[in-house]
C-alpha cells in the first residue's frame, strides 16, 4: 500500500530532527535531506542511531571513513543527543538515556492502546477482498492462511486511519457446483447435514468428492454434471431449488468456522451467481473502445503482449464466461464504493492473471486501476504434506480439523499445568491459546513463503509463536497482581541504566515505525516478528533483573517499563486478530 509520511514516535521524531539540525549547521548549503539516511545500528554496532556517509563522500569527493571522522570532530552534541563518534564510514550517535526514556516511556504509558495508531489512511478508503472460497467442499488450511492474512491487514489499515471494506465472493456457480448438485441427487436421499450428523460445507462437500470417486468409473457422470449447469443456467426450478439449498448449507457451515476464528462480518459480500453474466456488458464496450479484439476463431481477448504481458482470452466463441469476465464486472461493483485502493488476498499461483486483469482495468478507463493490489501468498502444508480436494481432505489438512486439534492440545496443556481449574475455563483459555497459535505461526512467515504448518511447534511456550507472546502478557499481569503500587510515569528515570533495559525502551519508541512498514508492504509478519523480538527482550530482561525485590526507585521503573510492554503486546496482539490473556 502507498503511505507517504513516515510514523515516528514523538521522541524518535525529536532525535532524528537533532541529528539532521546538527549535519544542517556544519554543512551549510550542502546539507541535503536527501543524501542523509538516520538507521538504527547493528546489535553489534556501539550507538543508538547511525548515519552513513557514502552519499555525502561523494557529493564532497572524499573518502566515507575520513569524512565521518571530521563530522564526528565537528558536531556538538545537544538536546536529546549526548555524544558522537566515527566508525569506519559511519557516524554513531548515543542519546542521553535517562531523557529518552521519559519521553519514549511517558509517550506509550499516556497514548495507551493508541499508541502507534496514526492518520495515514485518513480521508483514504480501501477494499481488502479476502476469504472468497468455492462453496462446493469444506475449507483447508490453505484458506486459514487467507483469511489471517486478510483479518490482519484490514486491522492494520484501520489502525493507521483508513476507511475499510472488508469483502468477500463466494464463488457459487460453475462446473464443480453442477458435480455436486449430482452428487447430491444420486447419493443424498433427502438428507440434511442435521439427519447426517455433519457440519453443513462437510456434508456438501462430500458428495463433490463421492462424485469423483464415481466418475473415474462412470464417465458418463461428467456429461450429467453439464447437464445440471446448463439446466441451471436456464433457471431449472428443482435445479435452482436444490442448487439455493446447497450453498445455503455451504455458507452457513463457513460463517461457523468464520466464528471460530473469531472475526467480525464482512461488511461486502459478492455472489458469483449474481452477475457472470454481467460482465459480457463491459466485454462489449471495450470492443467499441479497442481494448478488446475478436480473433478468426470468434474469441475475444485483450491483446497485451504490447505491455510485456500474454494475451488475456475474455469471452469464449460460445459466449461462455471466464472468470476474468466476471472479475471485470466485480471491479465494477466495486467501484461503486469510490474506492481509493483495492486489495486481492489471493494465492501466488494467480500473480499473473491479477497483472492481467489490472491492466485491463486501466485500458478501459478504471480511473484508480493503478491502485489496484494482489496480496499474494504462497502455499502452505502440513508436515504430512499436500492438501486434496477431489479426493477428499488428507487428514488434518481441513480447517474446522485442524482447529480442534490445536484446541486439543492447548486443553492437554493447560489440564497438566492448572489441574484445579474448571472445565469452562479450561475450554475459554484453550480456545484463545488455539488461535493465537494458528494466527501466529501463519503471519509470522513472509506471505510469499511456502510454509509448513506443524501445530505442536505453534503451540510451544517458548520460540516464536502466539502463546510465548500470550504467556509473556500474562507473565507481566501476574507482576503486578503481587504488587500494590500502580504504574505511573512518576518515576526516576535514571534508574533504568542498564542495557537490557534501555534496549527494551528504544524498542518502544521503533513500534509506529513497524506499523508503517507492515502497512506499506501490506505484510502483517513484520509486526509478528517485532512482537516476538520484544517479547524474547523481557525474558532476557526478567531472568537478569529483578522487578519486585530491588530498591523502591528502581522498582517503579521497572514497572513502567513492564506496563508499556504490555500496553505494545496487547495491541500489536489484537492487530493480528490475537486476544493477550490474564492468566495461561
């Protein structure tokens, strides 16, 4: 996503403002924001922030390392800056801990949950179109990953002030639908999923794959599954009687796994079958435009080839639709929201079809085409290996499947470590422990990267998964249930001199920045990766430093310290569709 102003944290905005005051005052007229960098410096690296000089050495025509030398002689520190020095072609610069640590620590304890939260977006509407599954067989693992994705992002962009559409299509029309609709009417028996004993899109679901199973013996099936589409097409009354009971099964069965996971409505949702038809409309005016062309053969395409991309067949000699017909049509609907931006949650297998399809958009005069976006992401596996369909779901590759099994470990867990707690509270905690594990593990790997999905490792108390970051929350809560003293911003903070606690303060101020850059390159895994490093710092902090039995100056400190970790945990937490717990 495009964000134009960087999110800094009040004190880090005051430090980067110093350090460019200072370069400005001894170059002069050749002082150039574009040719100063401030980064932060490796862990390896002395200094709070560094400042290379490779583009400024070649404006001058000297060497970095002799001229980082001379502007480290030069400067003279001020304000929050206590002290510069050269290393090789850097300069380094250290801040006056005691002050940044009132600002930055002041900063988070007064904003709250607010903290971070920023007016990027503001006046800014964006559709992120996420989920959008075939309603013919129950949802996989694959599909989690689609929908953490999503659910995430459209929390970061409403966090950073944008106006968010949450949408969805279900895509319920087709050949794959037509098979069911067989399936149902050779095996169903007038069953329902409540006379089965099934969840609604298992119970569908099923005769999908009974049909397969049926056709590799009797072909003749597949010419009965032609038959039932195009009976459906002509509006078949039985036909689209039984077809409005089937998906009406599906979707429900859907909505109840989209519970349990927690997520709210979505606020748009688009139903294929009501308008595959409709995008043969815009097919016709790009004809008269000249974007579209008609081949010997009576096919329509768009000729692309002229933009680096392969040509793109949009209508069938049969007049039969694709889905890039009616793709067209639903960036149409869409459009109607006057959208600033809008984002495809979509597999990486489509990554061209989506560089298609936006450029279409543009050639028929779509006026944001240009801001059209295709989140994409790559596969995702069990350990046991591949996900099917047609046959059938390999075990623990569905959904609804795997969720209960990471509840059922997260129950194990819990009964071995709290054997006094009521069944009730066992279930609520395991529940929340479930999904901050799946969530976690999922937005936690780079979208583009295949992953393996293991749900013990997702569970583990240690590493990098939700219930470290959920028993690290608790962990603090149960430091201040043994204290009386409330947290304040009243406190000495020279008492926080030692490294372990001072890394964990410029943590702090770098959260605003995280946000940003999670939003510009629409990927929620860098908040997950920054939650986690903060996380893994309290330990190192907890196991060297004691917060209750030190002196009282110093254990105030250290208690603001805890209370603006939680205050970033429980919100970075809960951006990522995570709920931090009182107690594991």
């Amino acid at each position: 996503m495009p964000v134009k102003s960087q999110n800094y944290s009040r004190v880090e905005t005051v430090v980067r403002q110093e350090i460019r005051e200072e370069l400005k005052k001894i170059l002069g007229k050749n002082f150039s924001q574009k040719s100063i960098t401030i980064d932060y410096p490796p862990a390896n690296v002395s200094g709070d922030y560094a400042v290379p000089c490779f583009l400024l050495a070649k404006k001058f025509k000297r060497p970095p390392v002799e001229l980082a030398k001379q502007l480290a002689q030069k400067i003279k520190p001020a304000g929050l800056i206590q002290h510069v020095i050269s290393q090789g072609p850097y300069l380094n610069f250290f801040v006056s801990r005691p002050e940044f640590s009132r600002l930055a620590l002041t900063e988070v304890f007064k904003a709250g949950k607010k903290f971070g939260k920023n007016k990027l977006g503001k006046g800014k509407k964006v559709m992120v179109e996420f989920f959008s599954p075939n309603t013919n067989k129950p949802l996989t693992i694959g599909h989690l990953r689609n929908i953490c994705l999503g659910s995430s992002l459209v929390n970061l962009l409403k966090f950073c002030g944008f106006k968010v559409i949450a949408s969805t299509l279900y895509n319920d029309r087709g050949s794959a639908i037509a098979k069911t609709i067989v399936g149902y009417q050779k095996w169903g028996k007038d069953q329902t999923p409540k006379s089965a004993g099934q969840k609604p899109d298992h119970f569908v679901g099923s005769f999908y794959v009974k049909f397969h199973e049926a056709a590799k013996l009797n072909p003749a099936l597949e010419i009965e599954a032609k038959q039932v589409l195009q009976a459906w097409e002509q509006g078949d009354k039985k036909i689209i009687e039984l077809w409005q009971k089937l998906m009406g099964w599906v979707i429900s069965g859907f909505k109840q796994t989209i519970g349990s996971l927690d997520l709210p409505n979505f606020d748009e949702e688009y139903y294929e079958s009501e308008f595959y038809q409709a995008g043969k409309e815009i097919i016709e005016q790009g004809i008269k435009k000249g974007v579209f062309v008609k081949d010997a053969q009576g096919v329509i395409l768009a000729p692309l080839q002229k933009f680096g991309l392969p040509d793109k067949i949009v209508l069938r000699p049969d007049d039969t639709s694709l889905y890039i017909t009616q793709d067209l049509y639903l960036a149409y609907l869409k459009d109607k929201h006057h959208l600033d931006y809008s984002v495809y949650v979509v597999g990486s297998e489509q990554e061209m079809y989506f560089k298609q399809l936006f450029k279409i958009l543009e050639l028929l005069g779509f006026a944001r085409a240009k801001n059209y976006y295709h989140l994409s992401y790559a596969m995702v596996r069990l350990p046991q290996g591949k996900i099917k369909s047609r046959e059938g779901l390999v075990k623990g590759t569905g959904a609804d499947e795997l969720l209960g099994y990471l509840v059922e470990l997260a129950q194990l867990e819990i009964k071995k470590r709290n054997p006094d707690l009521s069944q009730k509270e066992i279930d609520w905690r395991a529940g929340r422990i479930a999904l901050g594990a799946l969530k976690f593990y999922i937005l936690s790997v780079n979208p583009k990267t295949t992953m393996i999905f293991d749900p013990q490792k997702s569970l583990a108390l240690t590493g990098r998964t939700g219930p470290y970051l959920q028993y690290v929350s608790a962990r603090i809560n149960s430091i201040f249930s043994k204290v009386k003293t409330k947290p304040s911003v009243k406190v000495d903070f020279s008492a926080l001199g030692q490294d372990l606690e001072f890394g964990l303060v410029k943590n702090f101020s770098h959260f605003p920045m995280v946000i940003y850059e999670a939003v510009k390159n629409s990927d929620p895994g860098q908040l997950a990766n920054y939650l986690y490093e903060l996380a893994k710092s309290f330990s190192f902090f907890y196991e060297q430093l004691p917060v209750l039995k030190t002196e009282e100056k110093t254990q105030k400190a250290r208690l603001l310290l805890l209370a603006d970790l939680n205050i970033i945990l429980k919100t970075g937490l809960e951006i990522l569709g995570i709920e931090a717990l009182e107690k594991m």
